[in-house]
C-alpha cells in the first residue's frame, strides 16, 4: 500500500527526523543537503512555523520526502523548498521506484487551498528526477540557475596531473616548496571535540577576507552563524562532514568545510584563509590535501558547488548547472 501525506506543523516536522534519517542512508549516494542532518537545523533557525512536507510511504515504510514551506512575503505567498538560500542542491529524497510527481501534486494541490501564488522549485541540480514534472493545475516554466563547477577527479594522486592545469600544479609546488622552507604545515581535521572550535576559525577566516574587501559576507547573518553552529555536529554524527584546518606554526591559516555523498562525490561548500600568508596561497595547499585524500578514498568527483569563482576554473572544474522552475496555479 502506497500513500501520500502532508506535513504542515514543526512538531511533525521535527517528529518525522527518524525515520527521515532512515531513509536517506537508504538511498544511495544521497546528497547530504537532503539529510535532516542539514535541513532540520535549517528549520530551526530559518522555519516558518508553515511546513508543508509531502511525504510518500510504501507499506508502511518513508519511502519519499518532498520537504517544501509557506513564506509570506509582502504581495506574494510563495511555496519554496526547505533550505533556501544556504543550500546548494535542493531536491526530493526518493527510494529507487518512488516518482516525485505525486508528492509535488500533493503540496501543490494543498498550496493552492492555502492561497500560494507562487511555487519556487531552485537549486534544482541535474539528474533529479523533479526536472521535467509537468503538476495539473499549474504553469510551469524551467530556467537554467546557478552553475556548480565540477572535477572529475582521477584514480590515483599522479592522475591530477592530466586532470587539473598545468599552471596550477606548477603554482602548488611552488607553494609547497615555500610552505617547506618556512617549517611546514599541519592539517587538522574536525572531531565531536573539535568541530565548533575549528568552524569558528573558518567563520573568523571567511569574515576577515570580506570585511576587508567592505562587504558583509554569507556568514554576517545571526541565523546563519546559529544554522552552521547547530548543523555541524549533526552532519559530523551522520558521517558526511569533511571540516579540515591547515596550520603554520601552529595558528590556522586555511580552514575548509566540505561534504561527503556517498563514496563517491565531496562537496567544498565553504573556505577561508589568512591573507597575511598569501604568500604560500594556504587555501591551495588544503584544498590539494583534500583532493589527494577523496582520490585515495576512491571519490570520482569533487564539487565546488554554486558560484563561478575564479579558482574553481584553475583547477579544472567544469560547469553542471542547477534548476530553477517557477510554478503557477492556473485559473
């Protein structure tokens, strides 16, 4: 027996986690932006008090999570996904065989009973199965979002030199050598003991870099400082948090919050560095370690997800462009 339900209160909300977690380490290379790990947090600190979470179970078992939420904005109610704005990949979490359409359906079909005038599927990445959903009831209008650079990253360690430019290797030996003169470098990574000290390094380093540039930067925000604080322990349990330091003479000069789907994929999502040690470009040098670790992990891809940021080129990633449709209810 198959049946779809909707959510539309915190506490289901935040009741459903469980078995929400159950599922998504069930799915195969699940991305972690659809784990509650990532996205209950996300509610707490971003949420509505309007859930609307289709949720789709097959004999009894949660075999599909369309995780969607009112917002009212002055003229417009919108029905948006849950994780917004800091979320790069934005998508249903399905069991193989389970369809998006009807969960869609099902909250449209709700949104409209609401009074939404507008429904904002984004960050839609390729490959989901929500692309090409045509509801009834509802216009549909798909557009291209942002671009998410990615390397496909080779077999082994020696393999990098046929997959990222030339000029950029030569560029890390460069810096590796200087790094080697000066005495060396460490590299951290983030344990249950660690991981709230050194993610406020990452913020300390990502906010100094734009605060010398006079703009505010992604983490000025209250909410999203309290998101990543609330959200990193989470991700650390569930397994899929890669946070990592790089130090020189014992003071963190790079730091770089990344994460795992599956066995196959890492995600940098977020990186700073201490421009008083450009001259050893530390943010390269960890970016490098990491890479050389997802290779001998057996990882095939590294994705520098949103964003068309010089460096992502350098090392050879190449554009996978996110979704974006606007839904309308017809008359």
């Amino acid at each position: 027996m198959t049946g779809i339900i909707l959510l539309d209160s915190d506490a289901a909300l935040l009741a459903l986690a469980p078995e929400w977690e159950a599922l998504w380490r069930r799915v195969p290379g699940a991305s972690p932006f659809a784990a509650p790990a990532w996205l209950v947090p996300w509610w707490r600190h971003f949420g509505t008090g309007a859930p609307r979470v289709a949720i789709q179970r097959t004999d009894g078992r949660l075999s599909g999570v369309l995780p969607l939420y009112r917002l009212d904005e002055p003229g417009v109610r919108k029905l948006l996904p849950i994780g917004a704005g800091t979320t790069d990949h934005l998508d249903a979490l399905l069991e193989a065989g389970v369809a998006p359409g009807p969960l869609l359906q099902a909250a449209l079909d709700h949104a409209r009973a609401d009074g939404v005038d507008v429904c904002d599927l984004i960050e839609v990445p390729p490959g989901s199965a929500l692309r090409g959903v045509a509801p009834a009831g509802w216009s549909a209008d798909w557009s291209e979002g942002q671009p998410c650079p990615v390397l496909t990253l080779p077999a082994t360690v020696a393999g990098l030199a046929d997959a990222v430019p030339a000029n950029t290797l030569r560029k890390l030996r460069m810096n590796r050598n200087r790094a080697a003169r000066a005495g060396g470098f460490t590299i951290e990574t983030a344990g249950p003991d660690t991981v709230q000290a050194l993610l406020s390094e990452l913020v300390r380093l990502h906010q100094a870099r734009w605060t010398a540039q006079g703009e505010p930067g992604s983490l000025a925000a209250p909410a999203v400082l309290g998101f990543h604080y609330d959200a990193a322990p989470a991700l650390l349990r569930a397994g899929v948090l890669r946070l990592q330091a790089l130090r020189i003479d014992g003071a963190v000069a790079a730091a770089c919050y990344a994460l795992l789907a599956g066995r196959e994929r890492i995600l940098f999502y977020l990186s700073g560095f201490d421009t008083g040690q450009s001259f050893v470009s530390p943010g390269s040098l960890l970016l490098a370690a990491m890479l050389e670790e997802a290779i001998a992990e057996g990882r095939r891809e590294a994705n520098f997800l949103r964003g068309r940021e010089e460096y992502k080129y350098a090392w050879g990633g190449l554009d996978r462009v996110n979704g974006a449709c606007r839904l309308i209810p017809l008359a």
